[in-house]
C-alpha cells in the first residue's frame, strides 16, 4: 500500500470537541498544534424553563446509544414518565419491552420536536458509545433544558455538574437510577437555574456567529501560515 503523508499537506484540522482533539493527538501527535476545537451549532435558541413532568430521550434508537439501560431504569421508577422521541432498530425491541411509564412516541422534527422538548423535565444523553459532539445537548440547551448525561465520549465536557445537569457513569444501572431520583428531588428555583445556565452555555458554545467567527480564524491561520512558508 501507497502511505500519502496527508499531515503535511493539510494546513488545519478541525475537531468538533476536545474530545476528539485529544483522541487525534493521542493517535498522531504531530497533529495536535494544527487541530482546533470548534463545537457544532444551533439555528434555534429560544429560552423556555418550564419544568415538565417527563424525561425525555430523543435521537437514534440504537443499542449503543444506551437504551436497554434507560428501558431498565424506568422499569424500576414505576413513579417517573419517560418520552422517546426516534426511529431506528431498536423500534420493535423497544415496543415489546417499555414499561407502562414508557411512551414510544416516535421520529419528530422541526417545530414538533422543539415543543416536546421544551415540554420535558430533563433531556437524558444516555449514550454508552463515543459522543464526538452531542447534538442532543446542543439542541437541548439552546431551547434552555438542562440535560442528564453519561461520562462518556464528549459529553463530561458539555454537561457542567449541578450547573446544566447532571452525569452518570455510562453503562451503570445504578449510577443512572440513582442520578434520575436525585433530579427530581431539586427545587424549582434550582431547576430554573439549570435551565438559565444550560442556555447561557448555548449562546456561549453553540451560536453561528461563533462558529464563523472560529472557522473564519482557522482559515485565515492557515492562509498566514503557508504565506510564511512559502517566504521562507
């Protein structure tokens, strides 16, 4: 096999999380001085601190986004709702094994989706796969809704502890029941300050303007760059 030396003829590389900048300069570190970290975007930012009285997972239904898991916990919280928002393999499993307080609601989107979650208590990022940039936080926190998440991939990074929501060990039962009962024993007060510091977090991270003006710099580094080298 042909080997191309790609690093030395790419300027820059852009990694959607630290995550996956880490990972990238753990594999190559000659890499790591060109990569930058630029987070994905929202369109929509619309703050909304209703707290409503049902999780909400949204996304993929798919094994290694944690779904058994999730299934499992809210066998064992007969007391707590949770809504599924998706399409994917997992439909038919889903069906057959959810629990009374587990409504499958199927795939939204637009307008649709927005109001379900605006509507939520919490968004759940169960995933117990690598998460390079989780669009559900990003579209979760835009709209103000804070978010419970596992420790895993680039989600320990966008979920702040106590702040805009909650971590649990990914893959643990225990660890996300546990974490699933402690969010429901925090005040209105608290829960609205989760919210405000979700979106605050959002228009920080994720707005467009900001992700021009990151990309912008990556591309204008990267002209100044070859302009230098070429003088040499």
């Amino acid at each position: 096999d042909i080997f191309i030396p790609y690093s030395k003829f790419i300027d820059s590389f852009i990694a959607v999380s630290n995550f996956v900048k880490t990972k990238i300069s753990e594999a190559h570190p000659e890499l790591e001085k060109k990569t930058t970290t630029i987070y994905n975007f929202s369109r929509t930012f619309l703050q909304h601190n209703y707290m409503g009285n049902y999780f909400l997972y949204f996304g993929r239904l798919s094994r290694e986004k944690g779904l058994p898991n999730l299934l499992k916990a809210f066998k064992k919280l007969e007391g707590l709702q949770l809504k599924i928002v998706g399409d994917g393999e997992l439909k038919k499993e889903i069906e057959e094994e959810k629990s009374v307080n587990v409504d499958l609601v199927g795939y939204k989107s637009g307008i649709e989706l927005e109001k379900i979650i605006q509507n939520a208590f919490f968004v759940i990022a169960s995933s117990e796969c690598y998460e390079t940039n989780s669009m559900v936080i990003v579209e979760s926190y835009s709209i103000g809704k804070p978010v419970i998440g596992a420790k895993i991939g680039a989600i320990p990074e966008l979920i702040i502890e106590n702040k805009t929501g909650f971590l649990f060990d990914s893959k643990n039962l225990e660890s996300l029941v546990n974490i699933l009962l402690h969010s429901t024993t925090i005040s209105k007060s608290e829960y609205e300050n989760m919210g405000n510091n979700a979106f605050k977090f959002a228009t920080e991270k994720f707005s467009p303007d900001q992700h021009y003006d990151l990309l912008q710099n990556v591309y204008e580094h990267s002209i100044l760059s070859k302009k230098t080298e070429l003088k040499l």
